[in-house]
C-alpha cells in the first residue's frame, strides 16, 4: 500500500518537474522574445535619432543659407535703390542741363537749332545753315555766336563728355580742293565747331570729341537740309553709376 503510495508521489512529482521544466524553458523563449523586442527597439530608438540629429544639423544649414540668403537681398536692395537715386538725380540734371542750354540759344531757334532730351542725353542740333556757307568748313559769324553761347553754359559742366558730330547729305563735292568728299567734310566742320567752343570757354579739353559721320546717320531721307547739320551731344558720365555696379 504504501509502495503504491510512494510510486504515485514519484510519478507526481516527476509530473511537476517536467511541468516546471517546460514553464521554465517557456519563461526563457518569452524572457529571449522581450529582449529581442527591447534590443530592436533600442535599435530604432538610435536610428531615429540619428535621423533626428541629421534633421537638425540639415535645419541648421538650412536657417544659415536662408540667412545668407536675406543679407544678400537686402545688399542687393540697397544697391538697387542707390541705383535708382542716382539715376533719377542724372535724370533730374540732364532735364535741368537742357532746359538750361534752351534757354541760352533760344533766339536761335528759328535758324534751325534745337533741344532734345533722349536716352539720358542732350542733343543740340544745328542746321549746317546757320554755320557754314555751301561746302565750306569756315563756321560765319552768326555760328560763332551761338557757338559762344552754347560753350558758356558747357564750361560749369564737370561731369560731361560732349561729343561734336558732323553730319552732310547725299550730295557729293563740287570742288577737287579740300574736302573732298562728304566724311572730310564731316569730319572738318566737327572740328572747327569744336576749336571755336574751346577758343571762347574754359571748357575742358579732355572732354570734348569731333567726329564725321558723312552722309551715313539722316533724320529725313526726303529732306536734305535737315540732314546737313551738326550735333553736339552732351554725355552723362556715369562713374558713379559704374562704381555701384562693379562693386
């Protein structure tokens, strides 16, 4: 009886230590489980923040271009606002230049000269009529008085290139003596227009350009005597203009 006993307590307890055995081997494979999802999540944890830091480093670079980016534009700002000061007191001082060399040969404006504004410049025309006789290069005395008056309100102007212009008609030259052809002629009433602007002013020099454009630069293909002239263009210097930019 009591064998039989004893079997059943061993056959029992042999139960429990299987039962335990198997729980402990259930506890590692659940307790491998955890700490391979804890290891993975360790894992990802790292990996966002690496991710989070790159974020942050690329942020940075980001706020720094952007930065860079604004003092850039406000320099350009400035720049272009100095621009369009400076253009607009140019502007304000060619009107005035004009108004002001209109007002001096206004009693030759019925012997063909005139006073133009255009792209920033001044253009005083002046029909080869009231200057020279036919063919000649010889400025008369009426030109010489105009001229006179043109140069006086020239000699203040420090910040001008002036720049004669002879310009002639399609006609060719009638004597074999000087000039002899239409860009000599150009050429040499340019310069004589510039010798006597000289001669009665302290213009300066260094200033002042002749050129000939012979028949080759027409106002009116079907008006000769329009073409036959001279122009006196005054140039704003744009040094400063210049400077800004380049800068």
């Amino acid at each position: 009886m009591k064998e039989r006993q004893y079997d059943k307590i061993g056959v029992l307890n042999q139960r429990i230590q299987e039962q335990l055995e198997l729980l402990q081997k259930g506890q590692s494979f659940e307790k491998q489980k955890l700490m391979e999802k804890l290891e993975k999540r360790k894992s990802d944890l790292l990996k966002s923040e690496d991710k989070l830091r790159v974020f942050e480093i690329e942020l940075n670079n980001k706020k720094i271009q952007l930065e860079q980016l604004s003092l850039e534009l406000q320099i350009r700002e400035k720049r272009v606002n100095e621009l369009e000061l400076i253009i607009a007191n140019k502007d304000a001082i060619v009107k005035a230049l004009k108004d002001k060399v209109a007002k001096a040969l206004l009693g030759f404006r019925d012997k063909g000269l005139s006073v133009v504004e255009k792209d920033g410049k001044v253009y005083i025309s002046m029909d080869a009529k009231l200057l020279f006789a036919s063919g000649s290069t010889k400025v008369d005395s009426e030109g010489i008085k105009a001229l006179k008056e043109l140069a006086k309100v020239l000699e203040d102007q420090k910040d001008l290139e002036i720049l004669v212009e002879g310009h002639t008609d399609t006609d060719k030259m009638k004597s074999k003596s000087h000039p002899v052809d239409n860009w000599e002629l150009s050429v040499l009433r340019a310069t004589s227009v510039v010798k006597i602007m000289l001669a009665n002013s302290k213009m300066d020099p260094t200033t002042v350009s002749a050129s000939g454009r012979s028949q080759f630069a027409p106002i009116d293909l079907d008006n000769k005597s329009k073409n036959r002239r001279i122009e006196v263009v005054l140039i704003p210097k744009l040094d400063e203009l210049f400077e800004i930019i380049n800068n």
